[in-house]
C-alpha cells in the first residue's frame, strides 16, 4: 500500500467515523421523550439521562410546577452527593478534575447556526489539495 492509499484510506474511515458520531448525536438528542395518561391528566418529559424536563398535570399548574421543581432540587442534590463521593475517592486530584455536574433545564428552543459553524466534516485536514 502507498503512502497516497493509506492517506485516502485513512480519510475514507475518518469521514465514515465523523458521519457515525454525528448521527449518533442526532439521536441522542432525539432520545427524549413525552408520554401522557390515556386520559390526558398528567404528561412528563424526560431527558434522554431519564431527568424529568417538564410536568404538566391537568388543571394544576401550581402543583405540576412545585414537583418539577422539587424534582430539579433532588436530582442536583444527587448528583452534588455522587461528587462528593468521587471527590473522597481521589482524594488531591479532585481539584485536577472536571466535575461539574448539572442537571439539563427544559429544552432550548433549536436556533440556526452561525456562519462561523461552517460544516468542515467533508474537507480534508490531513493533506493540502495541490499536493
């Protein structure tokens, strides 16, 4: 195999790597769910972690608001306790380590991409093309 073949094949299974991994993305993001009662009194939605996004409970607002909130407050203080518990385990290096734990919000609404977000996944980083 030339140098000139390894490069293409190289890039061939780069750019098949790069397709996968955004795909996987896309359906990662789509692994959310909302699911309401036959009757429709109560409809959850859950982020794809399974993290309660959004409530909606049939002629209560008030009360599908305070479980949502209560929710929210439980699953940071989880979260807060699974790092402390890291943080014990490894003892000086936690400080070296990135342990910022959030829990994901409602969904932000989907905004168009700016011109500097240019799609470069099909252009070639590995060789000039003059050569």
């Amino acid at each position: 195999m030339t140098p000139d073949q390894w490069l293409a094949d190289f890039e061939t299974k780069t750019a098949e790597l790069q397709r996968n991994a955004a795909a996987f993305r896309r359906n990662l993001e789509a692994a959310g769910t909302t699911v309401t009662t036959e009757d429709e009194a109560v409809t959850v939605t859950v982020a794809p972690n399974g993290a309660l996004l959004d409530l909606k409970i049939a002629g209560d607002t008030e009360l599908a608001t305070k479980i949502l909130a209560l929710t929210r407050s439980a699953c940071e203080q989880s979260a807060a306790n699974v790092v402390d518990g890291f943080r014990q385990v490894v003892g000086s290096h936690a400080n070296d380590l990135d342990t910022d734990v959030s829990v994901p919000g409602a969904p932000l609404p989907q905004q168009k991409p700016h011109r500097d977000d240019e799609d470069f996944s099909e252009k070639t980083v590995y060789r000039k093309e003059s050569w």
